[in-house]
C-alpha cells in the first residue's frame, strides 16, 4: 500500500517528457523562422544604408560638378 502513492506521483513525467518531445520540433521552428526573420531584416538595413550612401555619394558629386562649373564661369568674368 506504501508503494502505490509513490508510483501515483510519478505516474505524470511521462505524459509531460511526451508533451514536451512534441513542443521541442515546434519551439526549433519557431527559433530558426525568428532567427531568419532577423537575418532578413539586418539585410534590409544594410541595404538602405548602401542606397543612402550612394544617394548621398551621387549628391555630393552634382554639388562639387556645380560648384566646378561655378568657378569655371567666375573665372571667364
């Protein structure tokens, strides 16, 4: 009569080792889609910030070709 209490305690691990094996694959997705989801949005980033470069790169070249075409003109006067 001593054991049966002791076996009744027990008697729940394996139905929660069973519940966690099945969350395990489930948690694995969810950790790899929000790692993806992060890598893609990193990338994102620094792909603006190259287009905001090259923008800001492409601005600076008209400003110095007017500001050459300026001097050239001062010059001529």
């Amino acid at each position: 009569m001593c054991s049966q209490p002791e076996e009744m305690e027990f008697q729940f691990i394996t139905p929660l080792k069973e519940a966690l094996e099945g969350c395990r694959p489930e948690q694995k997705g969810k950790e790899e889609a929000s790692e993806q989801k992060k890598k893609d949005k990193d990338k994102k980033q620094r792909e603006e910030q190259d287009r905001s470069r090259e923008e800001d790169n492409d601005e600076d070249e008209e400003r110095l070709e007017e500001e050459e075409q300026n001097e050239e003109e001062e010059v001529d006067n």
